[in-house]
C-alpha cells in the first residue's frame, strides 16, 4: 500500500442523471449496459434457485470452497493453452479449467471428510486456502511468463462486468434456464434429500447421485458468474437470497422463487448502478443489494422477521400485565364481598416504571379499571374479565396440584406463566377433567363463555 | 559481508520472519477453532476486516499501524456479533449466518477500495489476498562489527516486530489459560456447570483470532491467515491425540510451513532452471502447508489412510487365517480323514484376496501342512485351531446363556467374537462346567 493524495473532499463523484438511471433500469442505456444487467440478473435468478437446496442441506459454505478452487484450475487452463500456443484467455479454455478445479475441490473436501478425522468445516477451510493457495502461486508464475495478456486473469477474482459480452448474457441465460429446469423438474427429490436424507436413502433416492447433479449446478452457477461477481464473492449470491427469502415462508416452493426473485433484483439492480456510477465494482454492490435486502427482510417478514416477533412478544407481555392487574384486583374484591379500590403501587409488580403506566393507561382505555388519584377499581367489565382470568389461574393450579404432583406451595409462579396461554376450549377441557375427579377448586369463580367472549 | 549473505539478510530474512512468525500465530489459535469445530469462522473473520481496514486507512491517511488495526479489529468484533445475533435471534443456519456476515462486510470492502482508490488511495484489494511479503524488508549494517550492536535492531521492519509480539501474546494467552481453554474446547457444558465461562472464552479466542489476522494480513495476506489457522492444526491433529503435543506439534509445522514455503516460493524455480522466476511467497508457503497435511493424512502413523489400510489388511488375513484353522478343525471332527483341497479353501471361507497369502504364512508357519494340493493341520495348528473353536463355542454358550438369545441365532456374532484377542488369545467368556455349546458339539478342553 502507498500513499498519494487522501484527502476525502477532493474528489466529486459523477451522479447519474435522472434519465440516465431510467434508461439503465429499463435496460435501454445503450447495448453494452444491457447485456451486463440481463446477465447479472439472470445470474441472480440462478444463483438464488440452487442456493435454496444448498442452504437447505447445510451445504451453504461448500460453495465458498468450490468457489475458491477454481483459482488454480484457471491458472492452469491459461498456463496449458499458452503451452499448447492456444488462445490462452478464452473464455472457452478458462471456464472448462475452472469447472474441473472447481469439482476437484469438492471432491477433495469429501475425501478429506470420508478418509480422516477432520470434521467438514476444517475440510472446507483447507481446500478453499489449500486451492486459492496454489492458484496463486500459479498466477505469480504466469505473471513472468513471455505471453501477452495475462493480467486479465485476477479479474476472476473480483468479477468484472465490463468485460462481458453478449455471448456471456446467453451462458447466463442458457444457466438460468438449467437450473430453472432443473428446480421445477427436481423440486421433489432435492427438497426430499435437503429435509430428511435418512428418509430418501430408505425411499430407495439415489441421494447420493442428487447431491451430485445439485453440486454440478452449483459449479455452473459459479463458474459462470465468476466473470460477473468474482470468485470471492459468488458464494453470497448462493446464500443471501435463500437466507432472505426463508424469512417470508416455511413453504420450500415459495422460498424458491422468492430466493429467485430477490437473487434476480439484487443482480439488475446492483449491475445498473455499478454501470451508472463510476467506481462501484459490480460484484460487490451486487451484494450489497442482496445484503440490503436481507436485512429488510430479516426485520419486516410478517411471519420470521424480526420486527413481527417483537410486536408478538410485546403483544403476550400486554396480555400478561392485564391480567396480572385484572386478577389482583378481582381477588381483593372478591375477598372484601364489593367493590374496592387498591393503591396502583400494589398492583404493578415491576413497581412503578414505564410498564405500569401503559398497563394502567391500557386498561383504563379497554374500559376495565377505573383510576381515581393512585388507585384503580374494576368496572362491570373488568370485574367479569377478572372473574375470568382468576378461574383460569385457579383452575391451572389446580390441575398442576392434581395432575402433574406439584405442590401446592410451587405451583402459582408454573400458574403465573400458562395460565396467559390457556384457549376457551382449553379452560373447558380443564374444568371438565377436574370435575370428573372431583378436584374443582372449592373457590372458583363464576364466569360464563359469553361474558369471556364479550370482552375479547 | 559477501553481498550474498547481505541480500539475504535485506530482503529474504526479513520477508521469511514474518511470514513464518504470522504462520505460528496463526497456527496456535488454529488449534481451537479446529478442535471446536469453527475453523471457517477465522475464514469469515479474515474476510470481514477489510471493511475496516479501508476505514482506518482512510481515516489515518496513512499506513501507520494504529488506525489500521483498531478499524480492523473493530470490523472483526461486527462480524462476530453478527454472526451470532442471526444464528441466536433470526436463527439463520450456523454456515449461512457466516456465509451472509462475511460476505456483505467484503463486499463492503472492495466497494470502499474502490472508492478510496478514486481519492488517490493507492489501495490494492489484491494486496489483502496475497500480503506483500515482498516489501518486508531490512538494511541493517552490511559489516560484521556493526552488525552486532542494540542499534541494528531497531531497523527490524515493523511487520516482524508486531507479528513476533502477536506470537508471544498468542502464546501467552495459551499458557496462561491452558486449562480453561482445554475444559471449553472439549466439555462446554461441563465446563459451565463447574464454573468456567465457554462463551467468554470463546469471546476471547474469537478476539485474539482478529487480532492474529489483522498483525498478519498486511505481510502475509488472508488467504495464508485462514491457511495457518486450520491446515497445521489439522495436519498435527492427524498425528497426535494429545492436546498440548498438538499445539507444540502444529507451531513446529507451521515454522516449517513458512521457512520452506518461503525458500520454495523465492528459490525453487531458479534451481528448477525457471530463471527470473519467483512465485508469490504467502501462496507458496500455502502449497506447501497442504503438502505437509497430505503427507500426514497417507503416512501419519496412527491416523494416516497408510497405515489404517495396513491395519485392516492385517487384521483381514488374522481373520481369513482363523477361518482357515477353524474350517480345518471342524472338518477333522466330521471326518478325521478329510480331503480339503486348497481350490475349494477360497469358496469356503470367503476371504477372497486374502486368503492365499493367510495360507502361505500357515504353511511357513508349519501351522498347516500341504500335500498334493490337500490341507491338513499340524500338531501345533491344530493347537492354535483348538483355542479358535473353542472361543467361539464358548462365545455361543454365553450368548444364549446370558444374554438368552436363541441358539439358531449365536453363530454369526460367535462368528465375530473368536476374532478378538486378549493378550495374543482368543477371549473366552467363562460358562463353568460346560462341555458342549448351544448345538451339542463338543467345546475343546485347554490343555
């Protein structure tokens, strides 16, 4: 690393001008622009459909060593045309030598597995250096050879766009057609081996043969996308659209084609603004993309996301501080025989922080408590609401105490923490077992279904 | 000084110093990660801190050392809490979660390379991969008598000395903590349960591992960090089962790693008659880091693919010759006159390739003798043949009597159990007072 002029401000960036950016986005900004966004996003659709079944059959970092492995293979491909007095950075020569690199390294991180006593993650970790290692030793020696054009060779490594040519939209293209082909036709049995292998080697599934087809099409993807993304980051396009895309579904199908989608996006998005601002590498805003809406993704997906598992825990904790106050305040009643107010000090158990005032202004707002000064009484409502949470609180202790041989001394904190969960029909099936024993708390309180239903 | 010997000591020394001191630093963390199945983990980190380095680079305007380090280590620690809060939180897969973090911060990377480069940054994106071994270099004084004073050391170049001082932190670190880390790595859960904290030694490791990688990047480049943390420790794995010989044993794989790999990289070509040749240092000391594990992975002697071939081939012909002896014997108690003609020995034990040169060591052994293609035992095979047997009846005995399985069931796993020796000898479960196993064939009597 040297040094010249560092100074943050000397430098403007061009920005892209409004009809510049929609001329790239609709892919109409000339040929060259076009191809490399179709490519990107076709690369995008293929990366993300196998990504899924590798992510799913925790193959995820194979594909990091793969990637890595066909480092040497490229190397060597060049160093042999050149021998043989080829076209040494042809494509043609290149890929097939990075393909075949590519498997051997897979096939080493197996033998590794199958014949020592390294675990898989050690395996993977020494084939990706082990290989990238020697690809590199082998690019220095390429470097002082007496043959022309041997500095495009580490573009492998960081991808570089602008280098592609309409021929390498159609690779994309015939790629994603593949894979898209092989997802649908496949869809079964690849889905099968990812979520229960023991299960379709018993079936009579050649799994063994599966893994094979699903880590050729791995080594397509990545071979053809070394061009686009480079071979350091190629491996995110396997992961990241799956990884997001699980946050939307449980459903595999779906999972699928919204990895597709969202590889697809990442692609034709990433590639435009790489072509529309200077000095943004492809491949890594590519990612970037992807990795934007990952975390999107992660935060707002309605049913695995983030935000959507803290509304719902947020939720059950509100649930939790009313009936903690409807039930105080019920038993005080019920013992003095009318209604009663009881200072808010005794009634918030986390004493008087921020969660009391919500649980107050909570209540006071549904209609069930009402406050006067520092102490809350319940109204008709309320009163019937904690008639219901008391019976359910006695009514789980009871069966704690009659069922599950807990003593009566342990069981209200276990009461505490179930009783918030219990269904109507739970409660129903409670009261009826316990009947039929002749168990029913002697001090339970009246409260009907229609009265539960009325408040909910 | 020849000016050879002043070469050497300027531009060779310097460079091989710190690429095998980075080596060691590497390997002994590696050890850990290995052993705890979190070896992509310094893959991951080593990725990750580019991010970081960028930032410190462009912060400092420099390539002082400082600004350098903390960004980096300051990416690393992001990246490990990342990892962990998608795996804990948004419970994304263990490899998906390392695959995501890792990947966006290196991306991150090139892009502010990138970015840096169009300020007139002179950042090299390939100089992280590769290191620039090249440019670890020291003048000290070309003349003997000036050679040997205080102040010839502090030309030593600032790479060598932060990664000799990472070495003997790193190796501080272990001794001190030996046995915390010894009860994490191989009980967690033991380990909490008697008072000793995983996840911070975890913590602590993961800490130290950033450091190693970023004190080594800059000389020896991420892909020789993420080789030296897993390649020695897994070669030296291959050839101990102890911990502490371990970690001595991968540190002494990696100081060869790194001198030979060096001496590879810088002369192997000329003597190869390549001339003007030399290939990348940290790539080459790579190579011959993966040479070194496969060399163990054939010939280590206990778990090498060698040796354990050997020992099953062995243990294979001591079975195919106990089967040898036992069909003899069973064939004498049938028919005292027998004909076994050793064509049909192959079909009638089933041992295919191993049961001719079984026979052989028989017959040299004068355990079996052959006459016109027919074989009979000797006095002292049929010793041998009678404790064989033996076991095995007494094998069904105890399978049906102990364990009351049925007697048309005890054969196969008999089958088995005769194989197994104690001391030399067959093992011979104890069923007092018996004469006759499960089927009414006699046990033979020990002399």
């Amino acid at each position: 690393m040297s040094l010249g002029a560092a100074s943050i401000t000397d430098v403007a960036l061009d920005t892209p001008t409004f009809g510049e950016i929609m001329r790239t986005l609709t892919l109409s900004a000339g040929f060259n622009a076009r191809v490399v966004v179709l490519s990107a996003a076709l690369l995008g659709v293929s990366a993300g459909v196998v990504g899924c079944f590798t992510l799913l059959r925790k193959r995820a970092l194979m594909g990091d060593a793969l990637a890595h492995a066909t480092l040497p293979g490229i190397a060597l491909a060049f160093i042999i045309a050149a021998a043989l007095g080829l076209q040494a950075r042809s494509l043609g020569v290149l890929l097939p030598g990075a393909a075949l690199a590519g498997v051997a390294g897979v096939v080493c991180v197996q033998l590794l597995v199958r014949h020592t006593r390294l675990r898989e993650d050690a395996a993977i970790g020494i084939v990706l250096s082990g290989f990238f290692g020697l690809g590199v030793t082998l690019l220095s020696y390429i470097q002082s050879m007496s043959v022309g054009e041997q500095g495009g060779l580490a573009t492998f490594i960081y991808g570089q766009t602008a280098a592609m040519l309409p021929r390498d939209a159609a690779l994309m293209g015939g790629v994603a057609v593949l894979t898209i082909g092989a997802g649908v036709l496949l869809h079964k049995e690849f889905s099968l081996v990812a979520f229960n292998e023991d299960y379709a080697s018993v079936q009579g599934w050649p799994v063994s043969r599966l893994d094979l087809m699903l880590m050729a099409l791995v080594v397509l993807v990545t071979v053809v996308g070394l061009q686009a993304v480079g071979l350091l980051l190629i491996v995110a396009l396997l992961i990241i659209p799956p990884a997001a895309a699980a946050f939307w579904t449980r459903r595999l199908r779906t999972m699928v084609v919204l990895s597709a989608l969202i590889g697809g996006f990442s692609g034709y998005l990433g590639a435009s603004v790489s072509a529309l601002t200077p000095r943004m590498p492809a491949g890594a805003v590519i990612v970037l993309t992807g990795g934007a809406l990952f975390i999107i993704s992660m935060l707002v997906a309605p049913q695995r996301g983030l935000l959507a598992d803290r509304w719902r825990t947020l939720a059950l904790r509100r649930r939790v501080a009313r009936e903690h106050w409807l039930r105080r305040l019920y038993e005080a009643q019920d013992l003095a025989g009318e209604p009663v107010a009881i200072p808010v000090r005794q009634l918030a158990s986390g004493g008087l922080g921020l969660g009391s005032m919500v649980a107050r202004a909570d209540l006071k707002l549904s209609g069930l408590i009402e406050t006067e000064q520092s102490s809350a009484r319940l109204t008709d409502r309320g009163a019937s609401e904690g008639a219901r949470v008391t019976r359910n609180h006695r009514l789980w202790e009871q069966y704690l105490i009659t069922y599950a041989d807990i003593a009566p001394s342990h069981v209200d904190l276990s009461a505490d923490l179930v009783e918030h969960v219990l269904h109507p029909e739970l409660v129903g099936e409670l009261e009826t077992a316990l009947r039929d024993r002749r168990a029913l708390p002697s001090h339970l309180p009246d409260h009907t279904e229609r009265e539960a239903g009325a408040t909910e | 000084m020849s000016p050879g010997v002043a070469t050497f000591i300027s531009l060779d020394l310097p460079a091989m110093l710190a690429g095998t001191l980075g080596a060691i630093a590497c390997a002994l963390l590696g050890n850990f990660l290995v052993l705890r199945r979190q070896s992509l983990m310094g893959d991951a980190i080593s990725h990750a801190v580019l991010p970081g380095i960028v930032v410190g680079f462009l912060v400092a305007g420099s390539r002082s050392t400082w600004p350098i380090f903390l960004g980096a280590g300051a990416s690393a620690l992001v990246t490990v809490l990342m990892i962990n809060a998608l795996r804990r939180i948004a419970r994304v897969e263990a490899g998906a979660a390392m695959g995501v973090s890792f990947s966006i911060m290196f991306a991150l990377g090139v892009l502010l390379i990138e970015q840096a480069a169009a300020r007139h940054v002179d950042l090299d994106a390939e100089c992280v991969l590769y290191g620039q071994l090249e440019y670890v270099n020291w003048y000290p004084p070309t003349d003997w008598g000036e050679f040997w004073t205080l102040d010839t050391l502090r030309d030593v170049p600032r790479q060598v000395v932060v990664l000799l001082g990472a070495v003997v932190l790193i190796g501080a670190f272990i001794g001190l903590f030996f046995k915390e880390l010894r009860i994490t790595t191989f009980d967690p859960a033991h380990a909490s349960a008697i008072g000793f904290s995983s996840g911070l030694m975890g913590v602590l490791l993961m800490t130290l591992v950033a450091g190693a990688t970023v004190a080594a990047f800059e000389a020896v480049g991420s892909i020789l960090v993420i080789a030296m943390l897993i390649t020695p420790p897994a070669t030296a794995r291959l050839l101990t089962d102890r911990y502490s010989t371990q970690i001595l044993l991968s540190s002494a794989i990696a100081t060869v790693t790194g001198v030979g790999g060096y001496f590879a990289g810088a002369f192997l070509p000329s003597m190869l008659g390549l001339e003007g040749v030399a290939l990348n240092a940290a790539g080459s000391m790579t190579v011959v880091g993966v040479l070194l594990l496969i060399v163990a992975i054939v010939g280590s002697p206990t778990h090498g693919v060698l040796a354990r071939a050997l020992r099953r081939r062995r243990l294979t012909r001591q079975i195919a010759r106990d089967d040898i002896l036992g069909l003899l014997y069973r064939l004498e108690e049938v028919r005292p006159d027998h004909e076994l003609l050793e064509d049909q020995l192959r079909g009638a034990i089933g041992h295919g390739a191993q049961t001719r040169p079984a026979l052989r060591g028989l017959v040299s052994g004068r355990h079996v003798e052959r006459s016109s293609q027919k074989l009979f035992l000797t006095e002292s095979g049929r010793e041998l043949a009678k404790s064989i047997v033996r076991s095995h009846r007494l094998w069904e005995t105890w399978l049906v009597e102990e364990l009351g399985l049925r007697a048309d069931h005890v054969h196969q796993t008999a089958e088995r159990l005769e194989h197994l020796r104690a001391d030399g000898q067959p093992i011979e479960p104890e069923s007092p007072g018996r004469r006759f196993d499960p089927h009414e064939r006699p046990i033979p009597e020990r002399d």
